[in-house]
C-alpha cells in the first residue's frame, strides 16, 4: 500500500488535477491521498493559503472580509467548472468558507489556524468529487477530526500528539481511495490546529507511519532531489538514492523538497520514501531509504540556508569553569531563543541560532545578561550569517575532505567565519557572510559534489 502526496502546484489547477487523477487511478496501491490547498498556477498567482491568510487579516482588523470570501470562492468555483464537476460540488465548500470567516476571532492565532486550514480541507472534499466524477474511482474524504488526527495546541507550530498514529491505523481497512486533507489536525478540545507551514508533507509523513505503508511518495514539481539548488548550481546532478540521515541534513540546511521535520514520522517508522514530479510521473524520482551502499570520500549534495546570527563569547580559562556553557544557553532559553550549532575553542564559545525572532531590544537584553552573568574578555554577535553544508555518509572516515572544501573556499575568494563537523562524519558545515552563499555552494559542489 502507498501513501502520496500532493503539494500546491499538483493541486492548483484542474489541469493539474486531471493530472493528479491519472497518477491515483493508474496504480491501485495508491490509498491514501494527501492534498495541499491549492498552490499558484503561474508567476505572480496568489497561493489559496495566502489569500486565506489575507481574508483572516482583514477580519481581524475590521473589515468584512466579503471581498477576499469572493475571491475564494471564485477560485474553488473555477476549478470545479474546469472539472465539470456537478453544480452541488461548491455549496459546502461555500458555506465552509464563509462559517470559517465568520467564526470567533477572539483569539487571533486559533482564527488564523481555523481558515488557514480551509485550504487544505476544502481542496480535499474537491478532489475527492473529481476521483469520483472524472475517473469514476471510489474515492473518499476524510476529516481528520474523524480519523483521530489530535495536535498539541500550539497554534501554528502544532504537533501530533502519540495516540493519533492508533487512532489513523485504521484507515489502512478503508474500501477505495481515501483522500485526507494535509497540514492540520484537531486539538483534543476540538479546536483547528496546524502544523508549521509546509506541514502537508508531515500529514503525509504521519499517516505512511501509521498505516504501515510500504512506500509514502511525495509528489512535487521537480522530478527528483537534486545535489544542488538549481537556482545556484546550473543541471546539477540528480540524486537516485539516498538515506533519511542525508535527507535530514539536507532538508535543514535548506533543500526546499521538504521541511526539514516532516519525515521524521515515516523514518520512525522505517517507511521508504520517493520523491517525484506530479508532470513527469514516468520519471523515477529520487528514493530515500533507511540505508545503502555508499562510496568513501563521496559527497552526496551541497545545501546552503541564510538567516543566522551568532553570539561570540570569549573569556581566558573558561574550560576551567563549570557550568559556563549551561549558564550562556539558560539566558538564550529564558529568552525562548533555541540554538542550531555552537562550536568551541578553550576560551571561547560561539552559539548560532535563527535571526528571525531577535529584535534590537532583545539582543541588548542578552548582551547585558551575559556580562554581568559571565564576564566575559570579549563578548560579540555577528547578524547576517548563512550556513553551507557539504552531506554525505561516504564522507565517513575519508582523509582530505575538510582540506578540499576550505581549498575551494578559498579559492573562491570566501573567507570562512566558522566551521563545524559532528562525531558522526555525516555533514560538514561552514559558516560564511550571507551575500558569500551562492558562491560557496557553486565552489563546494564544483569540487565535491559532481
């Protein structure tokens, strides 16, 4: 049994969706299908997620919110039209929209998670008419406050609570194809509640888990991973196969194909996963496995993301100090500020973490804290940072990697503000100023990753 997947630009048209229905109909293992809210159709087309977001907006500053309902409406009309689905398709999808528009907006984060999901929710009841009515299949949606689908109520950056995979196995019994809306699920008191954004892949994620699928594939709009990011790298070369530790690493160091949490459910669980192109399904895409075969000193992609800043702290015999490091990261935690690296000398320390989140007014705070707590000799952030990261399970063990990639570096002319490899060998990471980035992936993947 497969698990699929569907993200925006598969959903956004009935042109793609026609599409979608020819990929469903033609392999029978197909199930379960996840959808996203329907994405652009061409440059400079607005996401349903984000006109969502607009009508959310303009109702909680007061307006009526009609004009952005409309649009909505308009443009879920428009690919029943297309589809010539029945006329009755609509009226729920209408009346949906509209009771969410309308709904409490007291509490502004639990609104905004209400409508935001109606994308995803509403894109499902319409694909499952289009299986139905187009390609004749037996197809169902399904909601995930029936299937048990329960969130932590973290509105916004919701989690799947444990007893949702129990409450999901279930649907591995259903008769025909079930469809189930992506990117949220419900709090135990019954409130919307989604994941953070991107969170269809995690939807799709957690219900191959659940129903023990054999293979979750997830299709886009690429026909497979590739070893670089394209709009940085000219034809870099495609991935076929690689392993969840590869993909994680990739994904967090900013490989837009997934979200860098949203399969960890399916690696849990021991769930291959294919990457695929919803307009070249013939094209075999790109596999993610528990583990393979793999060459020593290989490389397997270069992945680069900007947005960092960085906390430098010096202080002369700090490694005698007990506890220093615990005391610097309790005055981050106190400011609900969570750490991506922190690399160390014997008297100093640097911690790296997101930029997005700290404010002018919070770094004085930090700075303030950390001299009067630490005392440190020298003491510094450095704001405009991007991490570039060379991964690849071949790199275990092989002498004279770290030395090619500085080479290259330098070669390029990129100075190097810091440098980072975990005990296992997996990734090496580089920090370099932000407008350094794409010239430190072309020199990286020029060296390392062809």
């Amino acid at each position: 049994m497969k698990v699929a997947k569907f993200g925006g630009s598969s959903v956004a048209s009935a042109e793609q969706i026609r599409k979608v229905g020819r990929i469903v109909a033609d392999d029978p293992d197909r199930r379960i299908v996840v959808v996203s809210a329907p994405g652009k159709r061409f440059p400079g087309d607005t996401k349903v997620t984000d006109m969502l977001i607009g009508m959310a907006q303009a109702r909680l500053s007061g307006e009526s919110g009609e004009p952005q309902l409309t649009a909505l409406i308009e443009r879920y009309a428009s690919i029943a039209r297309d589809l010539e689905l029945p006329e009755a398709t609509l009226e729920p999808i209408s009346a949906d929209l509209r009771q969410r528009m309308k709904s409490d907006h007291s509490n502004t984060d639990q609104y905004l998670d209400n409508l935001k999901a109606a994308g995803e929710d509403n894109c499902a009841r319409l694909f499952a008419q289009a299986l139905r009515s187009v390609f004749n299949l037996d197809a169902h949606y399904v909601s995930p406050r029936d299937a048990g689908l329960l969130m932590s109520s973290e509105f916004g950056n919701a989690q799947v609570l444990p007893e949702s995979y129990l409450n999901l196995e279930s649907l591995a019994s259903r008769p025909g194809v079930t469809v189930f809306p992506g990117f949220f699920g419900y709090t135990r008191e019954g409130q919307v509640a989604t994941f953070p954004r991107g969170g269809s892949d995690i939807t799709g994620s957690i219900l191959a888990a659940a129903v023990k699928a054999d293979l979750y594939e997830n299709f886009t709009d690429v026909d497979s991973v590739y070893a670089a990011d394209p709009r940085i790298v000219e034809k870099p070369n495609p991935i076929d196969i690689l392993t969840y530790h590869e993909m994680r690493e990739l994904s967090y160091a900013g490989f837009g194909v997934f979200h860098d949490e949203a399969i960890i459910p399916a690696v849990q669980a021991n769930i291959p996963i294919c990457v695929k192109n919803t307009n070249r399904p013939e094209a075999p895409g790109t596999m993610i496995v528990p583990h393979r075969e793999h060459k020593a000193g290989t490389v397997t992609g270069v992945a680069s993301n900007e947005g960092f800043c960085s906390i430098f702290v010096e202080k002369f015999l700090m490694n005698r100090q007990v506890g220093f490091g615990r005391r610097l990261l309790q005055i981050l935690e106190e400011e609900n500020l969570s750490f991506q690296h922190m690399p160390t000398g014997i008297d100093n320390i640097s911690v790296i973490f997101r930029e997005q989140g700290f404010t002018a007014e919070m770094e004085t705070r930090i700075i303030a804290r950390i001299r009067e707590t630490l005392d440190p000799d020298q003491l510094s952030v450095e704001h405009g940072l991007a991490l570039v990261m060379i991964v690849g399970e071949g790199m275990n063990h092989s002498v004279g990697i770290a030395g090619r990639a500085t080479t290259a570096l330098a070669r390029a002319g990129v100075n190097i503000e810091m440098i980072n490899q975990g005990s296992s060998e997996l990734s090496m990471m580089f920090g370099v100023k932000a407008q350094d980035r794409a010239k430190a992936v072309r020199a990286l993947y020029e060296e390392l990753g062809r």
